[in-house]
C-alpha cells in the first residue's frame, strides 16, 4: 500500500486511537516504566504502535506518554519510522493521561494543528503489542452500533471479595464474570462527553473506560470475546513472554523467491521443504518483482525471513534488489531481516571454485546490508548432486547449519518439549 | 538434612499436602496435559512437588493424577528422586480429584497403606511451580487459627459482570476483589467434612475450595497476600514465562569453594569479583568439607554453579570430592550442575605446561561427571599474572569466555534490556 493510502474501516466509520502510555518513573521508583522497557531491543511501545499503524483505516495515532517521556517517545517514533503518530503530554492518572489524548481532537490547547475528530476511537495499552486487526474491528463495529466496546476474556482464577476482618466474605461464580482487556472503542462524542462529565474522583481514581461510559451516558458497552494473545504486560515473567511471543512470530515464515525457471522453482521448494524436520517454517514461493502485489504483501506484512534462488553463481543482483524492497519498507528497522542467496549450479561439472572477486564483491554486498538490519548469508548448491550442499561464501557450514544459524536471532529459545511433543497449549484456561 | 528428618511445622501441627494434576489429555483434544510438558527437559509437575518437597515439615505430598497418566506420574517421581510423595487416581474434576486425594488419610480403600491424617491439609496446584515456603508457611499458621485459608493476588485486570445481551451489566470496583490462587490450607477436618457434604453439582462444576469451606462448614477463609510468583502456568506464554524464570533462578548463584589458605581464599574472592560485570551473580565462599552444613546447606538448596579453587595444577580430588557429594544430594538429576575446577600457579615461573597424562585424567574425569549431569570445566591461573587466564583444559578460552559459556546453559535468554538497564519489573501490577 502506498504510504499515505488508506483502507475502509468497518462500517465506513472514521477512525483514531489513543494509547495512553503515561506510566511514569517515578511512580516505579525513578526506573524506565514497562512501555519503553525493549524486547529484542525495541521498546515494548513500539511494538504497541506498530501493531495500530498496521490498520490501515486508523487515521491518527494518538500516544500519550509523561511529560519526562516526550522526547523519549519522538526518538522512538524517528527511530522506527513510525507514522500518523501524534505525541501528547499525559495527566498524573491514567483517565486524565485517556482524556488529554482525546482533547486533540476536540481542543485547539492541546496540539499545535487540532486533529480530525473521529467517528470511533479507539483505546489500548502501550503494553498491550499484540493486537490484530481482526479484535480491532470488531471492536469498532460493536462500538459503531452500541456507542461503546471492549474485549474481554475468561477469568483464570476465582475472583473473591474480603471482609472487612481480612477473611473470605464471598468468591464469585467465575463463568458470570469476565476480565476487562483492551482494545475498547468508543463513538467518540460518547466517550468525550463521558470525561467532560467525569468526576475528580473518578479522574484519579478509576481506570475502566468502560465504566465511565456507562455512568455518565448511560451506554452499557458491547463485550467482545478477545484472543489470549490481548494480555497486558504486567510482570517480569510477562517481558519473557512477550519475548518469546515476538520470537516465536519472527521465526514461522519465510519467502522463498525464485525467476520462475522451473529448477529454480524446484529448488525454491526442495530446500524449505528439507529444512522442515529442522524448523517450523511456512514457505511462499514468489517471484522477485518490485510490481509483484503478492511479494509487496508479504514485506509490508513483515516477514523476516526471505530465500533468494538464482543460477548465476555469483551474482547479487537478486539479492541487490530485495535489499532494497526491503530498505524501504522499514521492515528491517524493526529486526533483523534474514536473506539467504541460493545460487543454484547446474552445470555437469562437479568441481568449482568461486573466484576471489566474486567472494570480494559478496562479501561488500553483506557488510552494506548488515548496517541496514539485513543480514546476508550466501548458499550455493551443485543441483546434480542435490541437497548436498557445498559451498558457503565464508562460511563452511551443511546448509541446515546455516538456515539455523541465520534464524537463530529470530527463533524462539526451545522451550525443551520433549516431554510433550504436540501438547496442547490451548489459547483457553486449564483447570482441573 | 538427612532423610527422614523434620523441620517443625509453623504452629507445631502436622501437615500434609494434596496437589491436584488431574487434567487428561483428552480435555485438551488428545495432546500431553500442561503438568507434564518439560521446562528445561524436566516436567512442570516436578518443579511444584519439587517445592513442596524442599518444605521439611510437610509430610506426605499427595499427587492426583488421572489414571492414564499414573504410570507416567510414578516415573517422574522414580526419575527426579522425589521423595514423601503418595500418587492417587484422580476423578473426573478438580473437586473430584481433590477429594480423592484427601481420602487417602481418611478411608483405606484409595490406598495400599492409611497415611496419617494430618491436622492441616495444604491445597496447591501442579502447574504453579514457584512457591516458596514462606508463603505456605503463612496460609498453613492461618489455616490453624481460622479453619481455612488461601493466598490472593490483586486483579490485574478489571472484572464485569455481562448482561443477557452480551452487554456491560456493571464493573466491580477493583481495590474490592481480589485474584483467588494458590497454595490453600484447611484444618483437615473441615475440608474433609465439606467434602462429604458436597453436592453433585458442587463436585462437578465448582473449583474454588474455599468456597467449599464456607457453604458447607461456614468457615471464613483467612485471606493472606501471595507474591507473584504463585501465578498458574495457563497459557504458551506462561510455559516461555516459567522456563525463564528458572533459568534466571539457576544462573544467580555460585558457590566458591577454597581450602581456607590465603591466597587461594584470595583467587576465589577476586575470581566471581571479576566477572560480576558480565554475569550478576551471589557468590558465597566456603571450605570443602562433607561435614561443614553451610556446604550442606549450599547443595540441598540447589546451587547449580561450583568454582572449586586449589593450589595443584591438575590435581581433581577436590572436584572429585564436590562431585560426589552433588551426586549423593540429587541434585544434578534436575538440571546440569557445572563445576568449574580452577588451579593456581602460584610459582615464580611464567612458563608451564600441562602433561599429557595430568591432562588425559582431568578429561576423563569431565567425561565421566558429564554422564552425571555434572560438568567439569577446568581453568589454569598463573596468580602473578592474574586475571589473565592462560590455560583452560582442553577449551582454549579466556576465563569470562568459559564462565559465561559453562552457565549458558543455566542463564536465562537476555531480555534486550539494553533500553531500560534498572528498569523497575516490580513485582507489582502496573495501571495507568
């Protein structure tokens, strides 16, 4: 899509976001708050912000983040070439940091040019990153049609209430009950006018949108049932889950590209395939063309991991021009892109060398890249002796070796499940 | 501790324990149930009979499993050297299974022998393995004075109540409610009492005991504030979330072990000193000795990480003698212990060697250890030249090289903290 396009939103509504990111410092004890904590070394708001700017029938992008943040939060955005990204300065509490994102859309004050007011907003945690498109939409239909949204989800523990005295005064029926996630959404004069009305104590003390919907405009939200991946990054182990998560996401597909000659093709789906008992891998096969929407799709869609066939044995040429699909798409400034070169040998002859100024040139090609984010590994086969493979430039690995090593900055840490080899670990509450 | 011994339970009571790990496969579409999936190649139900086992003043550890997994359960327990653990066949739910387990110190038809009923039962799950005595040792002296009591969490999110249309009826007030977890105790009596009267539909579709305890015998739980680390292993997540945090357990602490002279006392001060830049670890120096209980104590609270320093420069009694005592402890069978043997030269001469023959011993011995899971790593340290590390056995490192590689294995994956060095994951919910 070209920058600056937009797609439909459900409904035909127009639609914003704000996140209120506003945790302060302080507030930890004067440490870095969780949302620009880094995983994989990108701050967990990033991610957050990414995953709203990939929607693209969001127009505005509102973060909210500490006054002390502000700076922090414009190098993030730079950093990231982030879009439609507006930053605003947060109040001392999370409803009041939600009502100042709101006011740019509503009060000249509180930004330099005063944004287009929305017909649904949307609002989510910077310390929720893994949102899709689908809840999102939801979300903003139900909101469309009822006033007010949010996404919920099963209880995992039982939910009880104390006496007065520190003991058990009752535990409630855990199916009755659900647990309040974000994203919500909201018609946004209905949210507005919520916080206009919105008491002090209210402003400092509560923290569900939902609830003040309900209270001062008297709309009862629709509740959508959200996916478990909706779960806000809260503890320790949570940074290592959320890790692992974007690990376990990076590492899951690779395009493989090749000219369209048949052994090529062949190769293309030879190699994946072999590759399978050794990672979990979904394979694309396309051809390289700037034009091809198919392969736009699947940069624009982040994929990390991209095999390049081609017969010459040395040339970069391929190579050359995904770097620089690539390069544009920013893809790479949020993690390491994987390239591997196959160059494919198909000649009868069985002994070859690739002279020094090929190896010259390829490895020139690999140090370029490798400051933009994209690390070029170089591969190349003798077909009639297929799948041994035979030569690496610079590196003098088994072509497993390598495709492990390439991904191994991107595959999650092995969580040793031996023991449970396809053991169900269901996106739904265990117990008993 | 020798075998057999026990601590004294808080309050002087007796205490037992009854762990539900009733979940089949089936009810999760046919895969392994998560209490047995491995997290470091161990299954998660052993890390939380594991915990349980550390406590010495619990008597008996009843593990509830469905019947298809007993065999399964029993070599596990055969395995990791559990000890005081009874396994019995679970019934069709929570509740079902729970009783079950409780029966076995009340009727003697659910086991081969009666085991002594104790005064105070603690409930705990198989899939919440970080519970740490101190906690139980709380809800088991609550458990004596009020009959009953549990460990409770804040909410992290908010909780609603959905009206018949799928709408927001109302949200509960946050501060109010409280997350019910994990461990329980009760007087035994109660529980067992509340059990007996328990209906059918009770016994099906209800999970939380400390209901149980109110509705059948009017006894209000004491409600005692849990850490975090009690969460329940639900989602994939969590499995990534556990598997780091032990890790991170493993890798925090080393123990230095001199044989009191100087400068050897000297060395294994300075050595951990040294490396603490790379690696954040608690060293604590003692003697070797099979009768000092400080070393004991060491070894049976599961230090995985030994740097063992003499004077001789290839002399492996010493580590020999460690590894004896870490066989004999068990403790090698949950994770890899590694053992680094350091030797200093303290001689004038700047120049050595290792013999052929000092060199194929120290091998052999590595090889021999390793199939105990215990492995040996050798440095050699010319002391006037100290810190430079000139000789390692058989790996050609410099010291941070071998110790951040020999704990590799132990040390949790990083979390990319390079944004938010001390940067506060509280052990606290993180709203606004």
């Amino acid at each position: 899509m070209e920058p600056g396009s937009r797609g439909a939103a459900p409904g035909g509504v127009s639609v914003s976001a704000v996140l209120p990111a506003g945790g302060s410092g302080e507030r930890l004890g004067g440490a870095t708050p969780k949302q620009f904590c880094a995983l994989q070394g990108r701050p967990l708001v990033s991610y957050a912000v990414r995953a709203m700017e990939r929607i693209s029938w969001i127009s505005d992008i509102i973060v909210v983040v500490s006054p002390e943040n502000i700076e922090t939060m414009k190098t993030i955005i730079e950093k990231y070439g982030h879009k439609r990204v507006t930053v605003v300065e947060g109040g001392i509490t999370r409803h009041r940091s939600i009502f100042n994102g709101l006011k740019v859309f509503a009060e000249n004050e509180f930004s330099s040019h005063l944004l287009q007011k929305p017909e649904v907003v949307i609002i989510h945690d910077a310390v929720r990153p893994f949102v899709e498109e689908d809840i999102v939409s939801k979300v903003v239909m139900a909101a469309k049609e009822h006033g007010a949204a949010g996404a919920i989800r099963p209880l995992v523990s039982t939910v009880i209430a104390s006496a007065a005295d520190g003991c058990l005064d009752h535990s409630l029926e855990r199916a009755r009950y659900r647990a309040s996630e974000m994203p919500q959404a909201f018609l946004f004069d209905i949210i507005y006018e919520a916080y206009q009305q919105c008491t002090d104590y209210d402003l400092d003390y509560g923290t569900e949108c939902l609830h003040l919907a309900l209270k001062y405009c008297k709309t009862n939200a629709k509740l959508v049932e959200g996916t478990a991946d909706l779960w806000k990054v809260t503890y320790k182990r949570d940074l290592y889950a959320a890790e692992s998560v974007i690990k376990d996401n990076l590492s899951q597909q690779v395009c493989v590209i090749t000219n369209g000659k048949e052994t090529l093709a062949q190769v293309g789906f030879l190699l994946p395939e072999s590759l399978k008992s050794q990672i979990k891998v979904e394979a694309i096969t396309v051809p390289l063309s700037k034009n091809d929407s198919r392969l736009q799709n699947i940069i624009s869609g982040q994929c990390y991991n991209f095999v390049c066939v081609n017969d010459k044995r040395c040339a970069i040429q391929e190579a050359q021009e995904l770097a620089d699909m690539l390069e544009k798409s920013n893809t790479p400034l949020l993690c390491p892109v994987v390239l591997i070169s196959v160059h494919l040998d198909i000649s009868e002859n069985n002994s070859f060398s690739i002279g020094m100024e090929d190896l010259t040139t390829i490895k020139k090609f690999a140090r370029e890249t490798k400051k933009k984010n994209i690390l070029v590994y170089g591969l190349l086969i003798q077909y009639k002796k297929f799948p041994l493979i035979s030569y690496v430039f610079g590196y003098w690995y088994g072509a497993e070796v390598v495709w492990n090593g390439c991904l191994a900055q991107a595959k999650p840490q092995n969580p040793g499940c031996s023991w449970c080899r396809g053991c169900a670990w269901e996106e739904t509450s265990f117990s008993q």
